[in-house]
C-alpha cells in the first residue's frame, strides 16, 4: 500500500470518526452545538477532499445515518450531504462524467414518476428523486475514476457499522438503556432496518475476505461485534440472512488453502462459541420467535402485501401509475401498517412503469460496472452480498433510500471491480 494512499485512507477516517463523535455527543447530551459543529466539518470534507474520499466518508457514515441529524429534528442530514457531495463533484471538480444508457433511464424514470405525480396527486417523490440522480451520477464517476475499487466503498462500509455498534453501546451505558431487552437497534434507528444492514455488513465483510483469501484477529472482532448487535436485536430476518453469509463462509473453506483455511475454521468457531457463552439467553430469545404462530404470516406481512398489491391491480391506471402514497391509505384508515416489502412499496407507490424504469436504472449501472471496470470472469459467489440487501428490503420499505442505493451500488463493485489493497 502505497504511502499516498494510506494518507488518503487517513483524511477519510479522520472526517468520518470526527463526524460521528460530534453527533454522538449531540445526542447524548442534548447538545445541539456539537450537532452544528458536526454539519460545518462535514461542509469542511466538501473542500479538503477528493470525490472518492467523500463517497468513503458517506460510506461510513451511512450506517449511523439516524445518529447524523440535530436533536429534536428528524431530519436525516447524511442524504441532504450526499447531495452536495454531487454538486461538488460538478461545481468544485468539474467532473461530468455521464454515461448516456443511464441518463436515458433517468429521465424515463421521472417521465414516468411525473405522470404517476399527474394521476395519483402524490408529490412526495421530488426529494427521492433528486437523491436518486445524485447517486447515480456519483456511482458513474466513481466508476470513471481510475483510482476507484469497491475497498473504496467496503472498507469504510463495514467500519462504520462496527463503529455504530460500539457508540450504541456507550449511548445506552450513558443512559443507562438496556441493550439486553430485545430491540437493540443502534441509536435512534429502527430494529428491524438496523438488522438488515448488520446482516449486509457481515456479508460484505465475508466477501471482501474471499476476494483477498485473508483472515485476521481485526476481521474476527468486527464479525464478533456485528454477529452480537444483530443477535441483540431479536430480529428473525437476521437470523434469515445470515443463511447468505454461511454460505460466503463455505466459499472462503473452500477457496483458502493451508494454515489460512484453519485460521478461518478456528475464527468462525471461536467467533460462534464466544457468541453463545456471552449472549446466550438473546440467543434462545431470538431463536424462539421462530416458533410463534405469526411466523406463518411473516407476523402479518402476507396480509399486508396482498391488501397493497389487491389496491394496485383493482385496475389498469393503478396498475401502470400506482396508488400514490401508503400513508394516505392509514390516513383514511383502511389500513394501520405500511408495505413492509420495499417492491410492493415501489409497485403501489408508482405502479409497474415507475418502478420497471427504476430497475432498468440500477440494471444501466450494473451493466457499466461489469462493462467497464470487469478485469476477469464473474464469480457468482459475489453475487451472495447484494442479495442479502435485496433479500432484506423484501421485509422493510425502501424506496428511494440512501441506504439501499448505496447498497446496492456497493454490491455491483464487489462483484465486478478487482481488488486494490487490505482492509485497514
């Protein structure tokens, strides 16, 4: 690893850590000061670094994206950033890297959410979809930019779930919260959200040790503490997700040879066993969820799902356009809970063309991932990571979100980009 590197890898965790702890701050003690310190640093990353690092930087601050906001507002300030990391990319850099199959799909993608906005009323999509083009356009420059690889986007990834983890911990120390009670959910996020993206991050920490055939004692801890936080969530599609990860683990037995396959075995083993002597009661907790009647209706989502999709499919203008918002529907009472399931969200939030034109994105960007920066044959084994997250959303609404899109994007980078350095 070369020094300019490492010294670029610095600027990131420096931004990132400073980020994090001026927030954490915040919260813990209700002081809106630090909040606002923590907004001007993230202005002062726009100026001192490059593009790359900024995407880093909004990486590992992802994870913690409930924690980056100013008590007492519920606004999320990491997506608003991400915006302006975009415009600083045009403005600051002057880089206008724009790959024509994925504007094309862009604009029919809004095409088709303006005629949904026409039909249904709903006006709530025009801040989604100012996140979604600036992802998109930082993805393509990403994707542009010769120094890129998906560590850029892993490292910092997996990082800054650990370190969400490890402040939610000492959030409810400080305030004397109870991690034990079965909705460990980090600060101020949503348990079942905080147990697909833990899932994902171990996932993503599996298939960067496949790709780079490498174990190691910070690997170990970091799958130890996500392996914990999502057991103390008592979330059964963590437990379901992990079934990805198992399966990214026999990949690495298989792909390693000699002392690092025993070193992997013994980690695994010793990573399992210290779970179960320090977390043994969550353990039967989250394990005996699964013998509930409501796990024959994913605890009332097969309800749920049918009464979004019966709504979208009563008829054929519903069908291409969609319903509008699900809100509107718990407004007038027809029903209290929302989709839970980020496709039916997306199928009755813009129908079959608004959501078909926001796949044909994503495909667009998939397509110049493995088109462009693919050095060597897919391995489907990486496959195994993006769908984790996909599998995950089926269980949560996420249209538009930050989360999912990055996660997504990162998916396509571990697929198709090689290797560049170790994790650090």
């Amino acid at each position: 690893m070369t020094d300019r590197i490492l010294q670029q890898k610095k600027k990131v965790y420096l931004f990132a850590i400073t980020i994090s702890l001026l927030f954490f701050v915040s919260h813990c003690f209700q002081l809106r000061p630090f909040s606002y310190a923590g907004i001007a640093v993230m202005l002062a990353s726009l100026l001192f670094c490059n593009t790359n690092q900024l995407v880093s930087v909004y990486a590992f601050l992802l994870p913690n994206i409930y924690l980056i906001k100013i008590p007492g507002n519920g606004a999320a300030l990491v997506g608003y950033w991400m915006v302006l990391i975009a415009l600083s990319a045009v403005l600051l850099r002057h880089q206008r890297t724009v790959y024509g199959g994925v504007f094309i799909c862009l604009l029919i993608h809004l095409i088709c959410i303006l005629l949904s906005t026409f039909i249904t009323g709903n006006t709530d999509f025009y801040s989604s979809l100012v996140r979604l083009f600036s992802m998109s356009f930082l993805a393509m420059c990403l994707i542009s930019s010769k120094d890129f690889s998906y560590e850029d986007l892993a490292e910092p990834f997996v990082h800054g779930c650990v370190v969400s983890v490890i402040l939610s911990f000492a959030y409810n120390a400080l305030l004397d919260g109870n991690i034990f009670g079965g909705y460990f959910s980090a600060i101020n996020n949503d348990r079942n959200y905080f147990a697909v993206v833990t899932a994902f991050a171990i996932a993503v920490l599996l298939a960067y040790m496949y790709k780079h055939r490498q174990i190691s004692i910070l690997f170990s801890i970091e799958l130890l503490i996500l392996l914990a936080s999502g057991i103390l969530s008592n979330s059964r599609t963590f437990v379901i997700l992990l079934s990805f990860s198992i399966l990214l683990s026999v990949a690495i037995i298989a792909h390693l040879r000699g002392r690092k396959k025993i070193l992997f075995i013994f980690a695994i083993i010793a990573i399992v066993l210290l779970s179960w002597l320090l977390l043994s009661d969550s353990i039967a907790l989250q394990l005996s969820r699964f013998n509930k009647d409501d796990i024959y209706t994913a605890n009332g989502r097969f309800t749920v799902w049918k009464y979004y999709l019966d709504a979208v499919f009563s008829s054929g203008v519903t069908a291409l356009f969609g319903c509008g918002n699900s809100l509107d529907q718990i407004a007038l009472t027809h029903i209290t809970v929302v989709e839970h399931n980020t496709i039916v969200q997306a199928l009755f939030t813009l129908g079959i063309l608004g959501s078909a034109s926001l796949v044909f994105v994503f495909f667009e960007l998939y397509r110049l991932f493995s088109k462009i920066r693919r050095t060597e044959s897919i391995n489907p084994i990486l496959f195994l990571p993006l769908l984790c997250i996909l599998a995950g959303y089926c269980t949560i609404n996420g249209l538009y979100s930050d989360t999912l899109m990055f996660s997504v994007i990162l998916g396509f980078s571990i697929i198709c980009l090689p290797n560049k350095g170790n994790l650090t």
